[in-house]
C-alpha cells in the first residue's frame, strides 16, 4: 500500500528490486536442495555419532530460519509495501538473514572442514589453527557490517567479511591438495582409492563458495551505490550448508563402490541403506558385520581395531564401513 508522500518510483527501480528478489528467489531454490540432501543423509546414516547428527540438525533449523526471514522481507517489500519506495528502503531482516545467519553457517561448515583436515594429518594443527582464525575473521566481519554505523566502517567491515573467507575457502582447498600429493607414494591401495575422491569433492566445493564470495566482493566495490551484491551475497549461506551436507552424503558413494581389487573384507554391495532384512540380529557385542563374496560372517577380530583416518570419511559408526587390511 502506497503511503502518501511516499516519493515516486524511478525509472531504474530494476536495479534495485531485482538484486533484492533474486537473491531470496536463489536461496529459496537451494533450501529445497538442502531438504533433499539432509533427508538423504538422515535415511543413510541413522547411525552416525550424536555431535555429527546435532551439527546437521543445527545448521538445517539455521537455514530455515534463514528461509523464513527472506520471505519475509520478500512480503514486505513486493506485496505489503507494493509500489512503495519507502518499503523498499527499509531493510526489515535482512541485517539478520544475510550477513548474521550467514556468517554462522560459514564459520561451522569452515571449522567443519578445519576438523576434517586435522584428522587426515594431525601435524597440520598449525594450519587448521590458522584457517579458524580467518573463519572467524569472516563471521566477525558479517556480523560487524550488520550493524548500523557509518559507511566507512561498515565498507571496512564487508572487506574482512569476504577477504577473510575467500583466503579460508583457497586455504582449504590447498590443504587437501597437499594431502593428496602427500599419500600418492602411499602403499596403501585403499587410502589411494578414496583420498583423492575426497579431495576433489572438497576443491570443488570450497572453491565455489570462494568464486561466489569473490563476485559478491567485486560487484560490492565496484557498484557500491547499487544493491547488485545482494543476489550472490544471499546464496553463499546455503552454498555452505549445502557442501557440508553433500560431504557427508558422499561417504554413500565408498558404500556402494567397494575398493576394487580389494580382498577380504569389503564395502557392503546391496541397497543404499541395508534393511533389518538384510543384516543378521546381532546383539550390541561390540562385533562387526562384514561381508564376503556376498555371504554374511561375523568377525570379531575386529571390534577392537582402532579407526583409521579413511573410515572417519566413510563413516565411523556404519555398520558397513569396511576395515583396513593388507589390501585395504
């Protein structure tokens, strides 16, 4: 509704409503891929440790938090306040749903993947320490530019926010490339089978993420009197909840293609998620059910045997996560 004295609509309202109504359209789009992923994850892997399932619950109830307040905003700038410039000018949630939810899921999915490296090699500390310490520089530099105050420290505030987490995402990325050129002289068959699948899947991932938050950064510079950095700027939440998600979720791709060539015990080749039909009863003994040429053994050799940094990705508490042998 039109107030009056409200001032009248310019011939280039475009380029102010259509960054602002793109960017939610976007993030609406890929809140349904994230529905999609955290059912697939929930259905697959059941049994993952409590932290892991809560980390995942707590981003997905982020994200629709998320989701709501830009329907919100939509409402009040396109339907409520339609043809009312004035509306258009008042930022409602978006303080809150952008740069403040955002940074929060950007520095979980970041420490997420400082963990992940951490656990691929422990003497990389250092470097992991480092990658938390830009993660936080980012969310500290969201939050920052959420607050109203002058455009200088504000402008100063979106340069740590996308700087920061483009220089986490890159470090990243080169982390994992390390660890893959690091084992390829390694003798181990399997850690050379899975590793580099890892490693691609985590390049490509980061490296999206840092290509968006580098447009946002360079559309935010060099129009800073127009909102075009509002559209990429209101993705990059759930381009990160979304790697954190399809991460996880790749650990069914090393369920489902066993190590070939591998002997003994192997992946378990049947169904995504096996049914109670398929598994023996077995009582909570701390045994193990593989499997061999497609027949059901119990092997308690192996429930004492320690965790290997190969099945942390596979998934540490599936029951068809196979263990490391002379082959694998």
């Amino acid at each position: 509704m039109v107030e009056a004295g409200s001032p009248p609509i310019p011939p280039d309202i475009v380029k102010i409503t259509a960054p602002i109504l793109f960017g939610p359209l976007f993030n609406w789009a890929l809140y349904g891929v994230l529905c999609v992923q955290t059912y697939v994850y929930s259905y697959n892997f059941p049994d993952d440790r409590r932290p892991l399932k809560l980390l995942v619950c707590f981003v997905f109830l982020l994200e629709t938090a998320q989701t709501t307040l830009t329907g919100a905003d939509v409402y009040y700038w396109f339907m409520a306040g339609f043809g009312d410039l004035k509306s258009i000018e008042n930022l409602r949630f978006f303080h809150i749903d952008i740069p403040i939810l955002g940074a929060i899921i950007s520095l979980i999915v970041q420490e997420f993947f400082c963990y992940r490296i951490w656990v691929l090699n422990k003497r990389l500390l250092w470097f992991c320490v480092v990658v938390a310490v830009l993660s936080v520089a980012q969310a500290s530099g969201a939050l920052w530019s959420s607050l109203k105050g002058k455009f200088e420290v504000i402008k100063l505030a979106v340069y740590l926010w996308f700087i920061a987490g483009v220089l986490a995402d890159v470090l990243i990325a080169m982390a994992m490339i390390y660890l893959l050129r690091q084992r390829r002289g390694n003798e181990n068959r399997c850690s050379s089978y899975v590793l580099p699948r890892i490693v691609r899947l985590t390049v490509e991932t980061n490296t999206l993420t840092a290509t968006v938050a580098i447009v946002t950064f360079v559309l935010y510079v060099v129009f800073p009197n127009e909102p075009y950095y509002v559209t990429s700027a209101g993705i990059i939440g759930k381009l990160y909840s979304n790697t954190l998600l399809v991460t996880l979720n790749n650990r069914i791709y090393f369920r489902d293609h066993p190590f070939p060539g591998g002997s003994g015990n192997s992946v378990y080749q049947g169904p995504t998620r096996p049914s109670e039909h398929h598994l023996p009863q077995v009582k909570p003994l701390g045994i193990r059910v593989v499997t061999m040429n497609n027949t059901f053994r119990l092997d308690a050799s192996l429930s004492s045997t320690p965790l290997s940094s190969m099945e942390l990705e596979k998934g540490r508490s599936d029951l068809m996560s196979s263990r490391s042998n002379s082959s694998c």
